[in-house]
C-alpha cells in the first residue's frame, strides 16, 4: 500500500481507555504528514534529476560512441594513407631503380658506340697516315729521281748538239 501525506492527515485511531492524547497525535501526524511530504517532493526532484542526468548520460554515450567510431575511422585512414604511402614510395624506388638502370645501359651503349667510333677514327687516321707516308715517300723518290736525272740546260743543249752532229756515231 501507497503511503501519502493526505492518508497520514486523515488517519484515524480507534479510542481506548487509556490512550493517546488525540490533540498530540494529530500533531505528531501533521509533523509526520509534513515530512513525509518533503521526502516526496525531494524523491520527485531526485527522480527528474536522475531523470535528467541519464539523459545527460545518454547523450554523452553517444557522443562517446561517436568519438570512438570517429577514432577508429581515423586509425583506419592513418593505417590506410601509410601503407599507401609505403607502397607509393616503393613503387617510386622502383621506378628510380629502372630508369637509373636504363640510364646505365643507355650509357653503357652509349660508351660502346664511341669506342667503336673512335676505332674507326684511328684505323681511318692509320690508314690516311699510311697513305700520306706513302705519297710522301713516292714524292722523296720522284725528286730523288729528278736530282739524279741532271736536266740543266747546258747538258741538254750539248746532247741535242751531239745527236745532230754527223761526226759523231752512236
């Protein structure tokens, strides 16, 4: 049974012989009756006040759920963006690995092909300086020849004279 203020007030007791002074209880009941209405309304209080602060509660759970979620997203994403990173970057070395391997072979063939070109200068330079020293030498001998053969004016002219000269027999 629900106790109120009201049923403390009209409570009524059964008369005796000897009992109660019924002026003290009533004042005992209405003192009783007014304090008991107190607790009441403070229960009422603390029930909208717990009311209240579970709301309270509730709204910071969600706040928190939401910051968790919110957390977790964001690990996510880190965890994400840095294995993204990792694999950008390995990918990016290897890319540098291939063109610096290609430079390699570029320059490797690039080094063949003036080794190759500078043989092939030289044997032209050997074979024009060859060529060179022999003009050369055929021009040494061809002079040797013209100073060996003395063609002076004075030997020609008596060579002409004696081949027309009849004394003379060849």
């Amino acid at each position: 049974m629900k106790l109120t203020p009201l049923d403390i007030r009209k409570q009524e007791f059964t008369k005796s012989l000897r009992g109660y002074n019924i002026e003290e209880v009533r004042a005992f009941l209405e003192t009783v009756a007014d304090q008991f209405d107190l607790v009441q309304k403070r229960a009422t209080d603390f029930s909208e006040k717990v009311v209240q602060l579970e709301t309270r509660l509730s709204d910071f759970q969600m706040i928190e759920k939401s910051l968790q979620e919110t957390l977790l997203k964001a690990e996510e994403n880190s965890r994400r963006s840095k294995d993204d990173s990792l694999r950008e970057a390995d990918i990016t070395m290897r890319e540098a690995e291939l063109k610096a391997q290609q430079l390699i072979m570029d320059a490797h063939g690039e080094l063949e092909r003036l080794k190759s070109e500078i043989l092939l200068i030289r044997s032209r330079r050997d074979a024009f300086v060859k060529n060179l020293k022999y003009l050369i030498q055929n021009q040494i001998e061809l002079i040797e020849i013209i100073e060996a053969n003395d063609f002076s004016p004075d030997v020609a002219i008596n060579r002409e004279r004696h081949d027309d000269d009849p004394r003379t027999v060849s």
